[in-house]
C-alpha cells in the first residue's frame, strides 16, 4: 500500500481513465442519436419534397354558360352538367373537330367537374341561364404537367397526353385559365380511381372508427387485466404461464391477428366483412398485450411502501389498489396505451385479411360501414400505376405521420404532466 | 432458545405464542413468546436485522403482503386469534396501526394522508367532523403548527422529520387500539423526538404501543417493558428498568453496554 498521503496520487492515476471512458461513451452516445435523426431527416425530406406537392391540385377556370335547356328546376338533380363544362371547352378551343380530337379535348378536366358545377348550382338556382366562372379540377395528366412531372422530350406515343393536349395545355395557361390550388378534395373526399377527385378523408374517418373500437376494447380490458395479473393474481405456476403467453402475444407477427380473425369474426361470428367493427377487435387483440405490459410495468413502478401504507390504516387490497396505485400508475398506463394506440394505427397486414383493404369511395357512417384505413389507403395508392398517386401516397403518409406525432406527443405530455417522483 | 425473564403480562392485550417467520428459507424469527400489556408501552431491541421489524409486521398481518412469507405459531388480540382464516384482517389492522421504519406519506396532500383512513372507515359524518380529527390528530403528532396553513400542500414535499410525524398523524387518525411503530425517531431531531416521545406518554392511556428503537435512552424514556431480540431470538423481555440495570443473560448485558451492535 502507499502511504497515507498517497491515496490523491493513486486516485489521481485512474482519475484520467474514467473520465476518458466517460467522454468516450458520451461521443458514441451523441452519435448514435445524430445517426437516427440524420435517418429520420432523410426520412422526412424524402416524404415531404414527394409529398407537398398533393397538397396542391391544377384547376382550370371555365366560362360555362349554364343552359336553362339543359338545366332547370325539374332536373337540378340528373342534369347533364359535365356536358356543359364540355360546351364551354368547346367554346375555348372552337377549331377542335373530330372525335377522337374533342374527346382529348374534355379529358384535360376531370371527370367530377360536373359535379361541381351541379353542387354550385343546386346551391344558387339563380345561375341558370346565365353565364359563370367556375374553377374545376384538371385531370391527374393536366397535373402532372403543370407539376413539372412529365418529360415532354419523350417520343408521343409513350406520354399520357398527346402534342395536341400539350398545346392545349399551354393555351390555356397562357390564358391564365390554369392555376395551382390548395386541394381541398384531398382531405374531404374518399378514395377514388381519379387521382385529382382521391381524397384521405375517407380512410381518416375509417381508421377513427377503427380506433375508436379499439381504444374502448383494448383500455378497459387491458388495464383490468393488468391490475389482476399485478395486484390479485396468485403468484403460480399458471400465472407464470399466463405471463410468458402474454409476452409472447406481443411479439406475433400481426399478420397472424388477422388471419385470427378472419378466421373467427369473419366466418365464424359472420361480422361484416371490411368493417371498423371487425378491424378494430382484431386490432384490439394486437394491441391489447402491449397495454397489459405497460400497465403491469406502470403498476410495479408504483413503491410498495404506498401500498403499505394504505393496508396499514385499515384499506382493503381494493381500496388501496383503487385508491392509491392504479392513480399512480394511470400515466404510465396511458402512456403505454396511446403508444399501442399509435402501433395500431399504423397497423396494415391485419386489416388487409379482414377485407378493410377494398375501394370504397363512400365515406363510411358507422362501424359496419365498408371502410378503409390510413395505412391501407397508403398501401392502394402505392400500388396504383398513375403517375398522380405516387404524391398522393406520400401526401398520406405525411398525414399518418401527423397523426401519430400528435398521439406520441400526447403520450409525452401526459407523462409529464402527470408522472409523480418520489 | 429460552427468552430469559417474564414474558407473561398481567393483563395481556395481545399474546404471542411460539411465533415463527420464515423468509422462503431463511427463518427470520424464531420460537417468540411474548405478551404485550394492556396500555403499557413495550420497546423491541436488539442488532440490526434481528427480526424486530419482521415480529412487529407479523402483529398487524402486514407479513401478509410480503411474498413467501410464512408466520406460524399463535397472535391473539384481545383472545381472537388473528392469524383465524375468519378473522378480517382489513378490521384488525383498524385496530392496529403502524408507523413505518421509513415514512411513507401518500402523494396527495397532507389532509388527504390524514383524512384518507377515517374516510374510508366512515369515522367523520361531516365534513367539519372530519377538519376536527385532521387538525387532532396533527397537533397529537407535533405536526400541526408546522403545516396549519398548508394542509392542501403535497404530503411527500415535506421533510423526512416532518412526514414521519405525518405518518404518525395518520396512524393515530383511525384510533387504533394498539401502534406499532418502527423507528418512528430515527429521522427525528431531539426536539420533535421529545415531542413523539410525549405523545407515546399521552397515548398509553387509552392506548397500547409497542415500538422498536435503537435509541437505549428512548427505550428507557418511553417504555414499561422491553424485549431484547438477537438473530431471531427473543433473549431477554423484562421491566426497562430492571433490562437496563440488571441485564440477567450475556448477550442482553454486552448489547445495552455497547460492546457489540
Ligand atoms: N422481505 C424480506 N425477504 C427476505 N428476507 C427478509 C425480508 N425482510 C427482512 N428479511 C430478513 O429478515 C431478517 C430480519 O429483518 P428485519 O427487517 O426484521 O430486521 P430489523 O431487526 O428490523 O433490522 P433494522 O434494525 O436494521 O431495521 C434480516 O436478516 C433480513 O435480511
Ligand atoms: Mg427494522
């Protein structure tokens, strides 16, 4: 041994080495992180400068003379306006003739210009007979070019839109006739198989639905069974069977939930098929042993001293558990379920066995309605072949991710907010 | 191992016959016999981890929460065994209270830690029935000066001194019958612990305590009878002052002279 005396110099001699350990280990740990926020920039730049552009839709300004001929009072409804957004293109362009020619012509507006001008005038009766400005919608083709997406160096017959549409195109811009506007459809309407009439609403709504089943499912039992397990529950051998099943539940592969049930709430209970009734119990069976881990993880956090304390003034094991852990134990367990929640709500394979996957352009009503979901809808769009959905697909996906930066926002917050130290 | 002195008392609230605890394996106590005297004060001491905290868990079934705990011999309060599968242990631990080693106020506000046992008991029929036993039950516990004007104030923002005492007040809220109290000093300065050690003096007479202490001074301060526990054995139970002064076994001797503890 040294002397006395000594021990700052022995101390000394390892002192740089721990520091040195520990400035090593900070390094490795600060780049870790900035390696998963560079992904995760890449990540989002890439989905953003795809995306933004969706946010935005070509429409074109009309002169439509609103024919009382075709349209009046008895036939507000059935009235053929999508022929007179055609007569008004006609009337700008009046050398086109032929066929084939006039039929590119009307393809440049989209197909539900008509109903436009038929929701406009079934709001305004007084605009029959005369002679309006109206902007509707260009086709996805019209889009893409105003969007800078089309190579117009390429051979006519590989483009969507011939040398004639293109002059079009370009007349009616010089016009001033065609404008980038912010696209409304897009977070209103359902899925379509026009990309300039596709909106996200529809799968919104269908994944709310879902949600909503899910939540109210998975919540209550998954808290409940949390608190048995932790609190009640005999400690056995069926107990510790119970646990490594649960534990392994978590860890399926969620394909295997929907075949589940498939299997179960499709054909078995005959639920309706596509429903966010029937994807909202298969998503509550994926989530649901998330939520009880978290909740048995929150429960035991909670010290056993407060539980002690509650027995020893006389409370039974429910009242203290009721009154003083599970508060306790709330933030965590909330947090763990708006974190299955979230899981959920990016949940794709599940719904896809469970028929949630069809094209459904209404926006469903109910939780036996035909629907879809975020995720799905991003899956359809992905795998569309027209050039306009690809922005569409990251314009989705930018919304999903809104939503569950918003629910893990949520998740932080609560904990925060209500997380006790002690 | 045979207790030296008299375990009997004459008037015996709780008795203790051939009580064994066991941890999984680990037999924690061993063979105690003691009787606890009605309204008399009784001070458990001894080497740390001799079992005083473990016997006195066992006097309140608190042992009951502890996984793989095991208590077998006879507890009996007032003659009623309490270790009877009939016997509602949610009515004995009305009965009796306990002060723990370490204070545990809950995370709630002062007057919900006091309010909270004779709520649930529905000891207060109004709500100025309830401030009354709030407010006696803090002044008992020496605490109520200190935290009169913020009683709405989160219990566990107080001091460790302070929140045993809360602890105390809230022990004492419920009128048990019997307090265990475990260290209740030992975060304490002199002047609170005078003060705790009145209180006990106040308390013997509606109440029984039993109370463990590494405090020889307190044990003769605040006790008629004292237990000496030594891994698990209870050695020696006798008046304090004859403990103190004429130790009868070694082990009894060596502990309160210093020599080993
Ligand atoms: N929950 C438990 N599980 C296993 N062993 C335990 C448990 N609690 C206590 N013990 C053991 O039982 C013995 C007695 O512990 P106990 O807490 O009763 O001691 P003590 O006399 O109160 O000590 P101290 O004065 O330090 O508080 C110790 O050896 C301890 O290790
Ligand atoms: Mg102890």
């Amino acid at each position: 041994m040294e002397s006395h005396s000594g021990i700052a110099a022995v101390v000394k001699k390892t002192l740089n080495r721990r520091y040195r350990a520990e400035r090593r280990f900070r390094r490795i740990g600060l780049a870790a992180v900035a390696v998963g926020l560079l992904f995760l920039a890449v990540l989002f730049t890439a989905i953003v400068s795809k995306g933004y552009t969706a946010f935005q839709q070509t429409h074109v300004l009309l002169d439509v003379y609103v024919d009382p001929d075709v349209v009046h009072v008895g036939n507000l409804d059935s009235a053929d306006y999508q022929g007179l957004i055609k007569a008004s293109l006609r009337e700008l362009f009046p050398d086109v003739k032929g066929h084939r020619d006039k039929r590119n012509l009307y393809k440049l507006v989209s197909s539900g210009a008509g109903s436009i001008l038929r929701q406009k005038v079934l709001e305004d009766t007084s605009l029959i007979g005369r002679r309006i400005q109206i902007w509707v919608p260009a086709d996805d083709d019209v889009d893409m070019v105003i969007k800078g997406h089309v190579d117009r160096s390429l051979p006519e017959s590989q483009r969507r839109l011939n040398n004639k549409s293109l002059a079009w195109v370009d007349a009616l811009k010089e016009q001033g006739r065609l404008e980038k506007r912010w696209n409304l459809t897009f977070f209103t309407a359902g899925d379509s198989r026009e990309p300039e009439l596709a909106g996200i609403w529809g799968a919104t709504v269908g994944s709310f639905y879902t949600l909503l089943i899910t939540l109210s499912l998975s919540f209550p039992l998954g808290t409940a069974a949390a608190v048995y397990l932790e609190e009640f529950a005999p400690r056995n051998r069926w107990t510790d069977l119970l646990e490594v099943n649960i534990n392994n539940l978590a860890a399926v592969p969620s394909i295997v939930f929907g075949l589940l049930g498939l299997a179960v709430f499709l054909n078995f209970f005959g639920l309706p098929r596509s429903s966010p009734l029937v994807g909202g119990l298969v998503l509550t069976l994926m989530t649901l042993p998330t939520i009880i881990i978290a909740g048995r993880a929150a429960l035991q956090s909670v010290p056993p001293s407060i539980r002690d304390a509650a027995l020893a003034v006389g409370a039974s094991k429910m009242q203290a558990v009721f009154h003083h852990v599970l508060p306790l134990a709330l933030p965590g367990m909330l947090t763990g379920t708006i974190i299955g929640m979230a899981r959920a709500l990016g949940e794709t394979a599940p719904l896809l066995m469970v028929g949630m996957v069809a094209f459904i352009v209404d926006i469903p009503r109910g939780f036996t309605d035909a629907a879809t979901a975020l995720p799905v809808q991003i899956f359809l769009w992905a795998d569309s072949p027209e050039r306009a959905f690809v922005e569409k697909t990251s314009a989705a996906i930018m919304v999903l991710l809104g939503f569950l930066i918003l629910m893990n926002g949520a998740a932080v917050f609560l904990r925060n907010r209500y997380e006790r130290r002690w | 191992m045979t207790t030296v002195g008299e375990i009997r008392a004459a008037n015996p609230r709780m008795t203790c016959r051939q009580v064994n605890v066991y941890y999984g394996d680990k037999h924690a106590i061993k063979n105690v016999s003691i009787d606890i005297g009605r309204n008399e004060v009784l001070a458990m001491i001894g080497p740390s981890g001799c079992g005083k905290s473990t016997f006195l868990r066992c006097l309140n079934r608190m042992n009951d929460t502890i996984e793989g705990c095991r208590v077998t011999g006879t507890i009996t309060l007032d003659g009623q065994d309490i270790y009877d599968p009939d016997l509602d242990v949610v009515l004995l631990r009305a009965q009796v209270g306990m002060v723990f080693q370490k204070p545990n106020p809950f995370p709630k506000s002062i007057y919900d830690n006091i309010a909270y046992g004779p709520k649930i008991h529905g000891l207060a029929r109004t709500r100025s029935e309830l401030d009354q036993i709030v407010e006696t039950s803090l002044q008992k516990a020496g605490l109520w000066d200190e935290v009169k004007d913020r009683l709405k104030h989160p219990g566990t923002g107080l001091s460790g001194g302070q929140q045993q005492r809360l602890c105390i007040a809230r022990a004492i809220a419920v009128s048990p019958e019997v307090i265990l109290m475990d260290e209740p000093c030992s975060a304490l300065d002199p002047i609170a612990t005078a003060r705790i050690e009145d209180l006990i003096h106040e308390l013997r007479e509606q109440y029984t305590i039993v109370i463990v202490t590494h405090s020889m001074q307190q044990a003769a301060r605040v006790s008629q009878r004292t237990a000496f526990f030594h891994m698990g054995d209870l050695i020696e139970v006798g008046p304090t002052d004859r403990i103190f002064t004429r130790p009868r076994h070694s082990l009894t001797e060596d502990y309160i002279t210093g020599r080993f503890g």
